[in-house]
C-alpha cells in the first residue's frame, strides 16, 4: 500500500526547481518564494481575552451564539454536542449558519436564523439520525452538503432553510468524509478524507446541482507539480476501500478543510501541518503552508483544520488543539493569528464561516473547556469587525 507524501520529497522537489512554488487564482495575485511563513498579519497583535476567553485585534468583539446542550437564546431549540463543520447562506436581509454535530447515532445538523440586525430569531434541526457528521461544504444553490467521518460515510445534501428533507448521494462514495468544496467552473466537488493515508477527491456530477448521480475520481501524482484524475470503479459498495482501488493514487495524511475559490481549491492535512494549493485549470498541486518549511520563527500554525476564506484573498485556518487559534494566511504569504481561544486546551476549533456580507465570523470550540470528548461543552461564536473585503 503506498505511504502518505514525505516532507523530504517536497524539500528535494524545491531544491531543484530553485525553492519557488507560484500559486495561480483569485487568492494569490502575486507568488512568492516557497510556502507563507509567519509575520505580522493585517490586523496587528492580539490583545487580552474579552469576556468570552476570546484575544482578538484590536477593533474586533465577539459573542457565544450557542452552546451545547443549552437553548439558543429566544429560542426553544437545544444546540447540538460537537459542533464541527459549519456554513453561512443568504436569508432575505439576515443569513442562516448551520453547523455539523460530530457525535455518533444522532449526528446530523442544526441551524441558527438571524436577523439583518444580527439578532438570533429561530434555531432548528435539518438533519436527523445520521453519525458523527464532520466538516462539509456549500453549494452555489444554497444547500449543506454534510459529510459522515467514518468508513462507510455518506454526503447528505440538507436545506439550510429547513423547508426540504435531507438526501444522502451515495454516488459521492463511501468513505471517511471530511469536507466538501464546490468549484462552478469546472461543475464538480471535491473531496478530502480524514486518514492517515487517505486520497483527495472529485465528484463530477451527470448535471450541475444534481448530485444524486455522477462519477467519483481520485487525484494521482508523485507530488507537487502536476497531477491528473482517474474514476474509482466502485465508490458506493466495495470490498477494496475506495482510497485504494486506483494504483497510484495520492496519500495524504489525514485530509481536514477544504475551500475553492478563483480557480484554486485549498485543502488541509493535520497530520504534516500542510495547506495544500490545487490549482484546478493548470491541474497543478502545491503547498500554500509547511510548519516544517517556516523558516527563522517558530510556526505559529499548527493543527490544521477547517479552512475557509475572506473576500479579501486571506485563507483562515483553524486548528485543532496546539494554541486554538484561527490563523490567516495572506495573499502575499504572510500567516499570523487572528484569534486565540483561552482556556480550552483540550478542544479543537471547527466550522470556521462568514456571514454572506463579510463582516461576522463564527465558529465553535468543540469540546469547550471540559475537553469532553462527549462534546456536551461546545461553544459556538461570532466574531465582528473590520474584515478587510
């Protein structure tokens, strides 16, 4: 069976090519020499923590919009345990945030309506009885696609609105889902898979906005550089795992977030702290970010996780455990912390998201302060201030 990338093969890789990886997209206007490192990012330094055991810039506040097991404030609706993955959508003048629970048996996703005024106005359920429901991913027709982390996971397509029943598409495979991201270019998602040798996907639906059926394909490649895709003969009941039906598939260690935009879809792996570039036009893979690349400063990134991005071109990265920060990662390779959540040293951050204006952030600390792994100590957060648009 193959073994995941090694460190050493990238680092030989830009020796000969002269150390420069150039990023294609919307994202990256300019290239730079070798993965981001650590800087001083765009907001400035973190103060002390706020009220709510947040450090933030300065000009940014913050408030818990739910917490686990506990009713949503002016609502009678109970938040989920582990609330992981998350995405915000359009509603009227408000917008909607819905978040995965990552528990067994019960899983599935809940939902938070708010105002234009950002004032909670109902909370509910759009997803019932499914398992440990991780990250995920939008859609360009404003649907949540949730993703089961667990051997035999499914995508289940949910309405964000609560006014249609979920829908799971088993031709997207069944395998350790982790997240989703949808590139309208091109009219497929793509896929990552939480394994310690697990493949990146894509899912090439028979119609745009229909995915109830199409064709799984697997990335292939020796590295950075280019890549090519070939279809997966059996992604819905299989004997061979998926990750191993196609000979010379990429392994990646332990796939997390994964966002697209401007024609470069960014996915994580926790278990070599990479952000990985896949530039979809030039079919072409890179590293944004290496902790073990950062040079003449200890990283300030690592754990990654959840990945989502800013109309600014900044990436901003969650971690699981290490100092739970949200770090960014600028157009012009910088990484800096953005927020630091104090006191929860034992949890992960999960379900990094934007309001569809660009000027809220959420996201949950999983386990909370306990660190139980139960997740009945979930906190769910806003962050608002000056996003740079």
């Amino acid at each position: 069976m193959p073994t995941p990338l090694d460190r050493r093969m990238f680092l030989r890789a830009t020796a000969v090519a002269g150390g420069t990886a150039a990023f294609a997209g919307a994202l990256w206007h300019q290239a730079f020499a070798g993965p981001a490192q650590p800087g001083t990012g765009p907001y400035g330094a973190l103060l002390a923590a706020d009220a709510n055991g947040l450090q933030l810039p300065q000009g940014f506040s913050s408030r818990i919009v739910a917490r686990s097991m506990q009713r949503v404030a002016g609502t009678r609706h109970t938040w989920h345990p582990a609330p992981d993955g998350g995405a915000c959508f359009p509603d009227g003048a408000g917008w909607i945030y819905v978040s995965n629970s990552e528990v067994p048996l019960v899983g599935g996703v809940s939902a938070i309506r708010f105002g234009a005024d950002g004032a909670v106005t109902s909370a509910y359920r759009t997803l019932n009885g499914t398992t440990l429901n991780c990250a995920g991913g939008a859609t360009p027709w404003n649907t949540w696609l949730s993703c089961e982390e667990h051997d035999a996971g499914l995508v289940y397509e949910t309405d964000p609105y609560g006014q249609k029943s979920a829908r799971s598409h088993p031709a997207m495979g069944r395998f350790k889902h982790e997240a989703a991201a949808c590139d309208p270019d091109r009219k497929v998602v793509y896929l990552t898979e939480d394994q310690s040798d697990g493949c990146f996907y894509r899912f090439r639906p028979s119609a745009w906005g229909d995915l109830s059926r199409g064709t799984l394909e697997v990335l292939l490649g020796t590295g950075t550089g280019p890549v090519r895709w070939e279809k997966v003969p059996n992604p819905q009941i299989w004997i061979t795992p998926t990750r191993d039906q196609v000979a010379g598939a990429m392994r990646f260690d332990g796939g997390e977030g994964c966002y697209y935009a401007g024609g470069v879809c960014y996915f994580t792996t926790k278990g070599d702290n990479r952000v990985w570039a896949y530039d979809a036009a030039a079919e072409r893979l890179d590293l944004a970010y290496d902790d073990d690349l950062v040079t003449g400063a200890e990283p300030t990134l690592k754990g990654v996780d959840n990945i989502t991005g800013a109309a600014s071109g900044d990436l901003f990265v969650a971690e699981d455990g290490d100092d739970m920060e949200i770090n960014l990662i600028t157009p012009d390779g910088t990484v800096a912390p953005f927020v630091r959540v104090v006191g929860h040293d034992e949890s992960e951050i999960t379900g990094p998201a934007f309001s569809p204006d660009g000027t809220r952030l959420y996201f949950s600390s999983q386990r909370g302060q306990s660190g139980f792994i139960g997740g009945t100590d979930g906190v769910t957060y806003e962050v608002t201030g000056p996003f740079r648009r």
